[in-house]
C-alpha cells in the first residue's frame, strides 16, 4: 500500500507470476496467476495497482483442452495489436500444458473482445514471452524436457506474427547448475526480457517456486548477435536476484520489468514468500528500483523487507 510518498511491499497480495506493461497510454496493465479464469489490471500508478481497474477478460469453456490451470498470463501490445499469452492445459498432467495466445484490436484492452487465437506449437511447457528484436519477433518459453533431473528449460523460436511459430525450437539454457536445482526439481522458468545498454538480458526463474531458494538467473548477450544461436548468450554462474533472510523475503522469482511513470527508473516486478515454509498460495507481488552496474548489466540489489518504506515511482 502507499502513503504519500512512499509505498510497502507487497503491493498486491497474493499474487504469484506478476507481469506489468507500461503501456503509450500512460498506464499500467498488470496479471498474475488467477487459476480459472484472466484477469487484467489497469492502473495510473505501479504502486497501486491493487486500486486499480479490474476486469476478467476471459473465462475459458468448461472441460475443454485448455480450461484448466491458467498461469503466468502476460499481455504485450505488437503490431499495434493487444495479445495475451498464458498457459493452461485440459486438467491433467503437464505433457497437456500449452502456451494460449488471445487477440483484442481494441485500443484500451479492457473494452473490445478477446479472441482466441491458438495454442502455440511448442514443446509442452510453460511461461511464454515475446521478444521484438531487429522487427523480427521470438517467443521464448520453459520447455518439459527429460535431463538428468526431471525439469524445464528455456527454448526460444521465431515467430511469423503474434499468434504462430516457425521453425526449430532452440534449447537457450538448461538447469545445470546447483542453485537451479532447489526443491526438489531442476528448473528454468519464466523468462523475461530486459534490452538496455546494446545487450539483451534474458532473466529466468530457477529451482522450484515452493523452495525458498527460487532465484533469478541471467543469460547476456550483445544486441546485434543472433538469438538463436546458444553460443550468442552467456549464462551468469550465481543467481542475479535471491532470498534475504535478513529481510524475511524468500523465493524471490517470475518476474517482470518496467518503468516509472516518467521513464527515469527500471523497477522489477517480482512475487515473493514471506518464510523459508510459506505456502505458495501466499505469493504476493512485490516491486523495486533497480539500477545498473559500471560494466553495463542490471543491479537488482537485495530484496526490500516488507516493512520498508520505498519511494514512489518517479512521476507518480
């Protein structure tokens, strides 16, 4: 909630998989994880987006393929054209579970209809994204794969336009690592997209989302280089953002990025557990500013404790 000039995490609560888009219009339009149906939050200010206006944009068919579990719902404007990407699969296990897409041409994406556009042909799997790069688009996401642990990976592919795939499927980066490998799974998961300095940074989720050990890992590469080449990115070897018990903040993970209302500061948009045993229904969403390193690549810092008091956005 905000007082005046400053704010405490979380900022909405629970909510797990926030995704934020800092839209032309001035406004934020926030989702998370709902579990049955999409709900889309538009907002003035980053750090009230509970205040904000609320509608479910779509309610899927009963007992259908993909009717069950949405997650990790994001909404990107391409094309000049609103699209949803989110995954769902028919009630069973995860080999159903597929990314969906939805089309609104309206120009607030609260007004108009959200059309069905597909499931993507990917390999089963979760936590789509878009990256626009060069006017090509990709869409990357967490594959299931068969590793010497159980898990998924993060695959990228290009795209014909916002609702199809073409191609081969790039494996980008697997969950090798030990901190990747918390919980009892090795993961990599929801990736995201931060393009600044002449470099693409993916930042992904690793290790399980109930393990108080989730962390944020990154891959670099430089701007100019091709994304679908794995030897184009460069995998950091510790995580980039984790837990703080000092703070009492733990399973810091699936995030997004944006900006302050006048565009002078990043700020990640992460959830996060309140105890190292917190149930995952307790994911609350939770922002802070970031910065940037002397060589070029992000700062996220320590995670802020819930009893902080932050500075508004810039602009608010």
């Amino acid at each position: 909630m905000a007082h005046g000039a400053t704010f405490y995490n979380p900022i909405v609560e629970p909510a797990a998989d926030p995704w934020v888009w800092r839209h032309t219009d001035g406004f934020y339009y926030f989702m998370h994880t709902v579990g049955g149906r999409l709900e889309l939050t538009k907002s003035a200010r980053l750090s009230r987006l509970a205040d904000g206006e609320k509608k479910t944009i779509w309610t899927p068919e009963p007992e259908g393929p993909y009717s069950h579990n949405l997650w990790a719902p994001e909404i990107h404007h391409l094309e000049g054209t609103w699209y949803i990407y989110y995954t769902a699969n028919d009630g069973g296990g995860d080999e159903s579970r597929r990314i969906c897409v939805l089309e609104n041409t309206s120009a607030d994406p609260l007004e108009g209809e959200w059309t069905w556009k597909g499931a993507l042909k990917t390999r089963p799997g979760l936590d789509g994204t878009v990256m626009k790069l060069r006017d090509q688009l990709y869409f990357l996401y967490a594959g299931y794969g068969h590793f010497p642990d159980y898990g998924s990976a993060i695959y990228i592919s290009r795209m014909s336009n916002p609702w199809t795939l073409t191609g081969e499927h790039v494996l980008l980066t697997a969950p090798t690592l030990e901190w990747e490998k918390q919980g009892g799974m090795a993961i990599n998961e929801g990736p995201a997209i931060l393009h600044r300095n002449g470099r693409i940074f993916l930042i992904y989720s690793a290790s399980t989302t109930w393990s108080e050990d989730y962390a944020l890992g990154m891959l670099t590469m430089n701007e100019g280089d091709d994304p679908m080449n794995p030897n184009s990115w460069n995998k950091s070897m510790e995580p980039v953002f984790r837990k703080s018990p000092e703070n009492r903040i733990y399973a810091t993970g699936h995030n997004s990025f944006t900006q302050s209302p006048d565009g002078t500061e990043d700020w990640i948009v992460y959830h996060a557990l309140p105890a190292p045993d917190a149930k995952v229904s307790l994911r609350s969403t939770r922002i802070q500013k970031f910065g940037w390193k002397p060589d070029g690549t992000p700062d996220f810092g320590v995670p802020a404790s819930d009893g902080a008091a932050q500075p508004v956005p810039s602009g608010e």
